[in-house]
C-alpha cells in the first residue's frame, strides 16, 4: 500500500486509509483508520441515548506505538475486505 502524508497529523493511503498520529507524554500514538464511510445527513440525529452507536465516518482498525504497525493494520485489513468481497462475488 502506498502512503502520502496530507498533514503534519495524518497519512492516506491510495485505498483510502489513514493513519492518524497524535504526540502523547510519552511519545507518538499511531492510529490506524479504514476507508471513507458514506455516511448521509438522513442517518445522523441530534441526539444519541448513552449506548447508542453513533455513526462515525471511519473504522477504527487499532492504536498502535509505531507507524509500520499501522500500516501493517491497514493492509490486513485491505486484504480481509477484499477476501471478503472475492468470497462473495465466486
């Protein structure tokens, strides 16, 4: 997977993933993120009862400590989706 830094804070990839990295106290924290949900204005409300799953506009794969990990994250994960969708479509 090839990687482009768009911000000083966050890498995409040509898949649409990102890795996302913030400074802590103690050093970096990579977070590793899948493609671009299509989530509509319809879907969102005002309002979420404690609980309730709120619609995000990305999947949070993982947190890690360094950035190769969650590369490595994302590109089990871009393998898993494709798995996936060959399974379906054979």
């Amino acid at each position: 997977m090839d990687w482009f830094k768009v911000d000083k804070h966050y890498a995409d990839s040509e898949q649409g993933y990102r890795v996302l990295f913030v400074r802590r106290g103690d050093g970096w924290l990579y977070m590793a993120y899948g493609p671009k949900y299509s989530v509509t204005k319809d879907m969102l409300k005002a309002h979420y009862k404690i609980g309730e799953k709120v619609p995000v506009g990305r999947e949070h794969i993982g947190s890690y400590h360094d950035p190769d990990q969650a590369k490595q994250a994302c590109d089990e994960h871009w393998g898993k989706v494709n798995e996936c969708d060959d399974a379906a479509a054979g």
